[in-house]
C-alpha cells in the first residue's frame, strides 16, 4: 500500500488513455496450455459437461414419455416449458450470485488466515521460554571463559553442566527438556506447521454460502407451491384450453414434478458455492450420477411400474432429491453451513444484486420470447423453421456458458486478491478463447446446419426457411459466445447493476428492431433484429472493459499490448 492507501498492484489513472488494447493482450498465446489455460479449463470442461447434462436427460425422458402416446408427450412438454420458465426466473439471479459472492468470501477468508498465521508465527518466534535463556547465558559464558584458558574452559564446561542442572530444578524443567531446550526451539518452527495443516483442514466459514442455501429453500418451496396450486391457470395461460385432452395429464405431470422444486433450487444453488470454490468437477460426478438414476428409473416407473406419465415425473423428482442430499453431503465436510448468528447473513446483498439479475432474466426472455411469438404470426411454416434456427443459435450458449463460470470464479478471487494482473490474464485469455469457439462453432452449424436440415422437417418450405437464416444462425456463432463470456466477466467484477441495466437498455433497442424488422423484413427481419441484439450485447461488454470504467478503472493510463 502506497501513502495514499491504495494497493502497489493497482495501476495508476490516467483519463485520457482508453485501454481498448486489452483485448487483444497476449493473443498469439490463446492455444499456449500455460498456468491461467489450465487453470480456465480446468474449471470450464467439467462446468460445460454438467450443463449440458440436463438437456440430454430431458431428451431422454421425452423419448420414453413419447412411447406413453402423443397426448402424453404434448402434456409433458408445455408443463416442461412451464416448470423451466419458472425455474429460470429464480436460478439465473441466485446461481450467478453465489458464485461470485462465494469465491470473494473465500478468498478473503484465507487471506486473513494467512496473515494471522504469519503474524502469530513471529509472535512466537520472539518469546523466549526460561530454559531457552539459560542454556543461552551459559554458552554465552563458556565462550567466554574458553577465550580465557583452554584449562579454566574445561572447569567451566563442568561447572556449567552443574549449573544447568540447578538452573533446571530453579526453574522446574525436567532434565531431558533443559538439555534438549535447543532442539525444541527449533522444533517450535515444525509445531507451528502442523497446527496450520490442521487448521487448513477445518471447515471454512462462507456466510454467503448459508445465505445461498437459505434462498435456495425459501424459493423452491416458494415456486413449488405456486406451481401446485395455480397448475390449471398457468398451463391455460401456456395455451391448454379446459376441453383440451392435454390438460389433465398436464395438470398431473406439472404439480408431481414441482414437488422437486426445492431440490432443484438447492442442487444449483450448492453448484454456485462449488463454482465459487473453482471446483466444478464434483457437481459433474454428482450431476451425471443424479440423471443416470433418473434414466434407469424411467422404464421401470413407466412401464413396469404402469404409473406412465406420472412415473416419468416421479423418477426426476427423485433423482433431484438424490442430487441435492449428495451435494449437501459434500458440502457439510468443506463448509460450516450453520452461520454464528443472523447478522453474518448476507441477505439485504443477496436481494439487491438479485433484483437487479432477476430484471436482467426478464428483459432476456422477453426478447426471446416475443421474436418467437412474431414468428408464430407469420404461420406454422415459419415458426417451425425459426424454432429449429433459434435452438441452434443457442447452442454456443452451453459451449460458452462453461467459459463464463470459469472466468467469473477467477476474476471474483483475483479482485478480492487485488491481483490486477491476473484478472486482466484471465479476463483476457477467456475472451479470446471463446471467440475461437465462437470461430469453430460457427463452421460447425454452417456446414451441419446447411446439409443437414432435412433432419429436422420433411418439408422442403421449412428446410428452405432454415437454409435462408443459415447465414445469421453461423455468422453470429462468434459474437453469442462473447456475449455470454462477457455476462461472466461482469460477474466475476460484481458489477451487476450494470449487467442488468445495459441489458435492459439493450432489449428495449431491440424490441423496437424485432417489431420495425420483422414488418418491413419478414422472417430475415427476425433475424436481423435477433443478430442486432447479441451484437448490443456484446458491445456493452466491449464498453465496459474497454473504456476503463466502473471496476476496470485500474486499466485505464496502462498500455496492454504485450
């Protein structure tokens, strides 16, 4: 810390200078497997898998429900639309919270153990016990009288030994301690090390891991609840009509599955503390081993068991269950979940940021939503092909969302550090890795997507409409996954009230171009509009970083061109 109390990491300001440069910092290293590379895989492979666990398990829940018959699976898949809507209201906010507030808490934590250690160590360096004294006045005195004769330093040695035994029975030591009183003295150093390993191995307290858990609770009983008892108006607001055959099935499906709700709120929220801790690898095995239970349990409940769509319900409702005990399991061994009292909750923070990422979830899905609700006015034709492009426009979303984790986990520690230099390694090597995805990706749907788009529809109107927002579907691959490395950027800064703002701002341009568009533009339109917003988006993140604003002031007077 300098004189003006600010840390000798934290480089100088200077307004005039735009560090726009940034970006573009070590980028011949992007492929280079060094430590912040693996340290950003390390963590975003294992996060990538367990996302994309659970759509591949709902896949296969929808192959065995659609066996039950085509009214089953009609029902099944609005009342799984619902229960996901709901649930993303309420996941998004708290997961993306946790994880930063964890992983700063954390890093805070040791930080302080360690200087406490440290200063306890030299603390104990400077005492000097009685005997410890002694032995030192008496080598003090041998050196001296040796200097004298050879003949009195004999006498002397002698005469000291008695001396030790007396100063040791003055002084109440035993004998094999006074004469080992040095070999302890350097043992004191060893002691020290095995009291910090055992304190290394206590359970950390993480208040906001508590809070988590807390929320996790209140919301999923909240939503099972809601989902319970206002089942029938919710799925006729999805489109169910009282006459239609889908309802009840529907009805029956929605309330048994809400019944794992708070099963669902806790497991993410547990995957939250986890990504704090930068340790993604112990949901996966968790994650993989839940849905596989949930598989296994589908053809028996189904068919063996004859519940039909009911079993398939109960069969998730239990695998969650299963997920979420194992987390907590896990969990209760790394962390002292119970806090010391009310006061260490962190809840007014929790509800402030939260509020904030729950109106950036709306503004998102609003946006989504409405582009598919313009796409269904223009007939079954289109909406069937805007459906099939919309999807794999997403999937960098999975891809990317396994770098946004790693990156907000990393830059939340090194800011709590304020290790400047590593959150601008970090921040850097993640983007520029997610725009090689982004690269990948988009070769990857053009050529799949172009040849392979008769596996979707069997109609060649719907395969033509899918070949015309080809292009807009593999040319915005690049742009969507920074966008959505950016949103993790922003986190790992704590800078979400301008995530949610700037999202905000960027949806209302973009309603405007959706509805302005798709009038003038047809189908193109959508699209159009749709790569418009992902490139706001984008742009916003660009802003924030590249002017030096907000948490990356320390960036600004500083060249970052290696």
């Amino acid at each position: 810390m300098d004189e003006n109390g600010s840390s000798s990491n934290e480089p100088k300001n200077n307004n005039r200078n735009l560090p726009v440069s940034v970006f573009f910092k070590d980028a011949r290293h992007v492929f280079k497997m060094d430590s912040i590379a693996k340290e950003i895989l390390g963590i975003a492979f294992p996060s990538a898998l367990a996302v994309a666990a659970d759509p591949i398990a709902s896949l296969i829940d929808t192959a065995f429900i659609g066996h039950l018959g085509p009214v089953e699976l009609a029902a099944a898949g609005v009342s799984i639309a619902l229960f996901n809507q709901a649930s993303r209201i309420t996941i998004f906010p708290l997961v993306s919270i946790t994880t930063s507030f964890v992983a700063e808490e954390n890093t805070i934590e040791k930080i302080n153990k360690e200087k406490n250690l440290t200063e306890n160590i030299k603390a104990k360096s400077k005492e000097v016990r009685p005997e410890d004294q002694l032995v030192q006045d008496l080598e003090k005195g041998a050196s001296k009288e040796h200097n004298e004769t050879s003949t009195e330093s004999s006498s002397s040695r002698s005469a000291s030994s008695e001396l030790v035994a007396k100063g040791c029975a003055t002084e109440n030591v035993e004998m094999d301690d006074c004469n080992t009183g040095v070999s302890k003295s350097t043992s004191a150093s060893s002691s020290s090390n095995k009291s910090v390993s055992k304190a290394g191995r206590k359970k950390r307290h993480v208040a906001s891991a508590s809070t988590a858990l807390l929320f996790g609770t209140i919301l999923g009983l909240l939503q099972a609840a809601t989902l319970i008892f206002a089942a029938k108006p919710l799925l006729a607001a999805m489109g169910l009509k009282p006459d239609s055959p889908m309802l009840n099935p529907a009805v029956k499906y929605l309330r048994l599955r809400s019944l794992g709700a708070p099963a669902v709120l806790l497991s993410l929220a547990m995957q939250g503390i986890f990504r704090g801790f930068k340790d993604t690898t112990t949901p996966l095995y968790v994650i993989v081993s839940g849905y596989a239970l949930n598989v296994a349990l589908d053809p028996i409940l189904i068919f063996y068991c004859k519940m039909g769509i009911k079993g398939a319900a109960i069969s998730h409702v239990l695998s969650q269950y299963v997920m979420a005990l194992a987390l907590l399991l896990i969990l209760t061994r790394k962390v002292d979940l119970v806090p010391p009292s009310i006061k260490d909750l962190q809840i007014f923070r929790f509800l402030k940021n939260g509020g904030l990422l729950l109106a950036r979830v709306v503004a998102v899905t609003f946006c989504q939503t409405l582009a598919a609700s313009l796409a269904a006015r223009f007939g079954p034709i289109p909406m069937a092909a805007f459906q099939t492009c919309l999807q794999v426009w997403l999937t960098s979303s999975l891809l990317a969302d396994g770098l946004a984790v790693a990156v907000q986990a990393i830059l939340a520690c090194s800011f709590a550090e304020k290790d400047y230099e590593k959150v601008i390694a970090a921040a850097t090597r993640t983007l520029q890795m997610s725009f090689v995805l982004g690269v990948g990706l988009s070769l990857a749907v053009g050529v799949g997507l172009y040849f392979g788009a008769g596996i979707f529809s069997k109609s060649v109107l719907v395969v033509h409409l899918i070949r015309i927002g080809l292009p807009f579907v593999a040319a915005t691959q690049p742009i969507n996954s920074l966008a959505f490395v950016f949103d993790g950027v922003n986190y790992g800064a704590s800078d979400f009230a301008y995530s949610a703002y700037s999202l905000v701002t960027v949806s209302l341009a973009s309603v405007a171009s959706l509805f302005l568009l798709s009038k003038s533009k047809g189908f193109v339109g959508l699209w159009i509009a749709l790569t418009i917003y992902m490139s706001l988006r984008m742009f916003a993140g660009v802003w924030r970083m590249g002017t030096g604003t907000g948490p990356w002031r320390f960036l600004r007077g500083r060249s970052m061109m290696s």
